[in-house]
C-alpha cells in the first residue's frame, strides 16, 4: 500500500520517555559541545564541575520525544530508503532537567501531496509525567520520494513557520567544525540508522561515505546559536525551526550565518561549499540584545 492520507489525524496512544544524567552528556558531545575548547560548555558535558550546574542543550527533546516515532505513527508502505527528514521544529515551554520523564502524544497532522513525493507532517506534546505540566511541543515533517501523485493536502492545512528571506549580509557568520566521527556519537542518541555509520549502506543510498544525521547538524545549529545569543543558558531558549536542504558529512566545517531582527533571529546553515545544508531557519527566546546590531 502506497501512502494512505487516511492515516491523516491518527493519534498515538500517549507513551512515555525517560532520561537520566548521562543521555543528556551524551548527546551534548554528539552535537559539539566542548569539541574545541574542553573547558567551555561545562554546564552541557559535565555534571560534577565545581560552581557549574548541569543543564541541557535545548534540542535534546527532539530524540526524547521522536525517536521511533515513525513506527508508532505509520503512514503506508515504502522503501525506507525514500524517506527524508525535511523539517523540524521545536519550542520549548520549560528547560529540559538532566533527568526526567515526559509523557508524550503525538499525531499525523497532515499529508500533502509535493508532486515528487509526499511530506507527512506530525505534531507531538510533551508534558512531565508527574506534574503535567508542558515540557515542549515539536512538529516535524518526513518528505517520501515518489510517493506524490495522490492529488491536494490532507488534513491540517497549515505549514511550517513563518518565514521572510533575510535582507543584506548576516550580522554575523560563525565557523563551527565538526568532528569525522560526530556521526558516530550522535548515533547513541538513539538513531541507529546504518546510513550514517556504514560505509555499505551509504554507498547504496548513492553517498560516497556516510552522513551526518540532519538533527545532528539541527542540534549543533541549536548549541551555537544558545551559547552565541542566549549566554549559554537554555531558560532563554523559546523555540527552533528550520528546513533541511542537502546532507552533511562528518568532518565537514559548518558555517551559521545569523540575521537578528526585533522579535527573534533567522539562519541559515552552509558546507564547506558554500551550499545551504539547514534553510529558513528561525530562533525565539530571551535574546541578549533584541536589537540588530548596527551595520
């Protein structure tokens, strides 16, 4: 069976998640944090540092809550090989604790149909399993090659998060490298997708090597853009969106080229070509300076 649009306002039954100490260290190196200078970012690899408290990098929710989803929340049949990750957002009501448990519910948003393929948009809420109080909320969207055809979009008519296209030259351009085994460590955060460690499974997806996870490159964009403008604190973080356009390879240097406006900051995310890896990129939260700076 091809994509079935009436999968369109399915829900999953609630499930919970849980984290400790250690998953949250974990994922912090796997996105880069204190990759160039160990003695920074304490408060995101370490839990036992003298005068630094443990905290979380924000985007850590997204495995938390998603892993798996695509399994609990199933659409049809296609080759796996045709699925891509090719949005993702997230907002956070309260900062992540570096152990914890949410309860988790999800549903199929909506199915469109892109001509190419089909993009499958789902929704998921967060809230603490003891408390009930709001944790985060994410939306994500899967694009399934060859798989369109099947005519309109189904279900919640809305798209992804308002964007305008930056004017001018960022107002500033941050240099990030990565590391050629950063696939490696990002993996045991939970996807254990071969096409990111093995060489045989990404040359048969038509890679010359394997990739970097596209919430690899989403996450260490998050870490940057925290500690640049938000003072390294996630209370400031509000929310997260942004497009995935084309694939990272371990090793690759990454640059985030940032334009402020009042309300909030657009990015974008480039290779070492120059070419736009995360697009329509946009980050909310309690910005240090809401001001853009003067040209």
């Amino acid at each position: 069976m091809p994509i079935d649009i009436r999968a369109v306002g399915k829900r999953a039954d609630p499930f919970r998640r849980t984290w400790d100490s250690t998953d949250a260290l974990l994922y912090a190196l796997g996105v880069g944090a204190g990759q160039e200078d160990a003695s920074r970012e304490l408060q995101f690899t370490t839990e036992n540092t003298a005068g630094v408290e443990q905290q979380v990098v924000p985007s850590f929710a997204i495995p938390v809550v998603q892993t798996g989803l695509g399994k609990i929340l199933t659409f049809g049949d296609y080759p796996r090989g045709s699925l891509v990750h090719a949005e993702q957002s997230l907002t956070v009501h309260r900062p992540l604790t570096p152990a914890g448990s949410v309860t988790v519910s999800a549903r199929i948003a909506s199915i469109a149909d892109k001509g190419s393929g089909a993009l499958v948009r789902m929704e998921t809420e967060a809230v603490d399993t003891t408390t009930g109080e709001p944790v985060v909320s994410t939306r994500l969207g899967y694009f399934i090659r060859g798989e369109g055809g099947f005519g309109g979009q189904h279900g919640d008519p809305s798209g992804g998060t308002p964007w305008s296209e930056p004017l001018g030259d960022p107002h500033e351009s941050i240099v990030v490298p990565t590391r050629p085994d950063q696939a490696l460590l990002y993996r045991l955060s939970g996807d254990r997708n071969p096409l990111h460690s093995d060489p045989a499974a990404a040359g048969a997806a038509g890679f010359p090597r394997p990739i970097l996870h596209g919430l690899a490159t989403y996450g260490i964009a998050t870490r940057v853009l925290t500690n640049r403008l938000l003072d390294g604190d996630p209370a400031r973080f509000g929310s997260i969106s942004a497009r995935f356009t084309r694939p990272v390879f371990p090793g690759d240097t990454l640059v985030v080229r940032v334009w402020r406006t009042e309300e909030s900051v657009v990015f974008r995310v480039l290779n070492d070509a120059g070419a736009i890896v995360l697009d329509r990129g946009r980050l909310t939260g309690h910005f240090l300076d809401r001001h853009p700076p003067q040209s």
